[in-house]
C-alpha cells in the first residue's frame, strides 16, 4: 500500500535526497506516533561481540518504549528486528527492493512475522521493483531519516552503516557507536568514529537512552513505580548508598536490597559507587 504524501511525518518530508514515495505493509501508525525511534545498523558479517551486544540490549530499550528501525539484511539488522519482536517490541524494516519483491526462503519467516505483530515493512520502490547495488545507500537515508538516533553496532571503514552515520550526522540525528576490538576489521568503522569524534561512545543499554534524553521517568512506569520515593530521589539526582538512607531514613541493607531489585528490573544502574535511573 502507499502511503500517500499529505500523510507522511516531518521527518520523512526532510530527506535528502528527497523521498518521492512510501509503500508499506504493516502497521504505517507505527512511522507516524511519538515513539522514540533508535535505528540500529552494522555489518553482515556480524561477529559473536555484535550478537551479544544486540541480544543484551534490544530487551532493556524494548522495555522502556523504543521503537527500533533497521534495513532487513542479514547479521546485525535481521538480528535487531528479531530481537525486538521476541521481547514484544515494534520495529520497522526499511527495504532496499520493491515492496513486493519475493525475499529469500530463509528470511520469510521473520518477514512474515513483521507483518503480523504490528510492525512495520517500508519500501520507496513499488512493486516486484529488482533491488540493484546503489538502492542500499539511497535506503540508509531513509533509516537515519526516520530515526530519533542512530546506533552503529558494527562496521568496516568502507560500508553500508558508515553511510548511514554519515547521513545520521547530516540530518542532525544524535550519531551513537559501540566500541570493538581493535584488531576486528569490523570494528574499524565504528572505533574511527569514535576517534574522530563522529559518534558518541555507548557501552550499556542505559547509556543509550541517556544519550536519546530518555530516562524512566520520561517513559513507561506504572504508578506505583512513579510514587516510590527511591526512584523519585534517583531521578533528581545520582545518589550514593549512604545517602538514600540517610534521604529515606531507611538501614543500608534496605536501600541496598531495593537497589538490586531496580537493578535487575533494568531501571538502574551504578558508576564511581552513585546509583542512577537508566
């Protein structure tokens, strides 16, 4: 289906080149909402480290309300969409072919499953259009375009997500890398860009929100978690042990026993001995 122009959001609108036409299958409402948006990009030749990294993370931003966006190809994008969609998240697939072009045999499952679980499949070509070399980058365009931020996992200096980075820079969207081993050749592009100060440094799920200006306050809580006095102090503030209890009135093994339980819940986390909402 095509989504016709007077509907498409500001950001679409902004994309240069410019976007001439949106096909889409799937929950288009998902384009257009308030959702933070993280695009996640790196290489195909995904390392176990980029696996990791995916499969630790995806769940804590998936909790906190991130809707993630990714380019369908296999390695890091196929991984962060299933990812997401096993934690029960919403992601969008920007496809670099037609809309209705037959995908591989072994990506029909997650494909279908896009479809199905109120996600989101976009393409800018119509139809059974035969994706060609030079579609890849124009599609990274729209992956950064539509994003809120861009997290580059993995990637060689000469690739399709050092593209995307480019542009993510280009269109003033908060540009975010993942560290590698400095002897992994896909970790080349992701560490230069740190290097050269292109990217910001991200090395937990939480740092990620932060980065995004997201915080547990500003997302999903239930009104109990809301009215906890723990977690209203930790939003004002980073807090040391000592003083949560002496703030709380509370014995330090109680502040220390509430603490790991906001830790394994993913809400918190520690740095130089100061807790903080992640």
């Amino acid at each position: 289906m095509e989504l016709i122009r007077e509907g498409w959001g500001a950001d679409l609108k902004k994309i240069k080149p410019e976007v001439k036409n949106i096909f889409y299958k799937g929950q288009i409402d998902l384009l257009l909402d308030e959702s933070p948006k993280l695009a996640i990009v790196g290489s195909r030749r995904m390392t176990d480290y980029g696996q990791r990294v995916i499969e630790k993370w995806v769940p804590v931003l998936v909790d906190k309300g991130v809707t993630i966006i990714s380019g369908f190809m296999y390695g890091v994008d196929q991984t962060a969409h299933r990812v997401c969609l096993e934690n029960g998240g919403k992601t969008i697939a920007v496809l670099g072919w037609g809309i209705d072009w037959p995908v591989k045999m072994e990506d029909e499952e997650l494909y279908r499953k896009l479809v199905e679980v109120n996600s989101l499949i976009l393409s800018e070509y119509p139809e059974k259009t035969k994706p060609e070399r030079w579609m890849f980058p124009q599609r990274n365009r729209i992956v950064a375009g539509i994003s809120d931020a861009v997290l580059v996992v993995e990637g060689s200096v000469k690739s399709g997500s050092m593209i995307t980075a480019k542009l993510a820079n280009k269109f003033g969207k908060k540009l975010l890398a993942v560290p590698g081993q400095v002897t992994s050749r896909v970790a080349e592009g992701t560490n230069g860009l740190i290097r050269d100060g292109k990217a910001k440094t991200v090395t937990s799920a939480g740092e990620v929100l932060r980065e995004m200006g997201l915080s547990s306050g500003q997302l999903k809580l239930e009104m109990d978690e809301i009215k906890d006095p723990m977690i209203l102090l930790l939003a004002d503030s980073e807090r040391t042990v000592d003083e949560l209890s002496r703030l709380l009135r509370m014995e330090v093994a109680q502040v220390l026993g509430k603490l790991t339980e906001l830790a394994l819940c993913g809400m918190v986390d520690e740095s130089g001995g100061k807790y903080r909402l992640i």
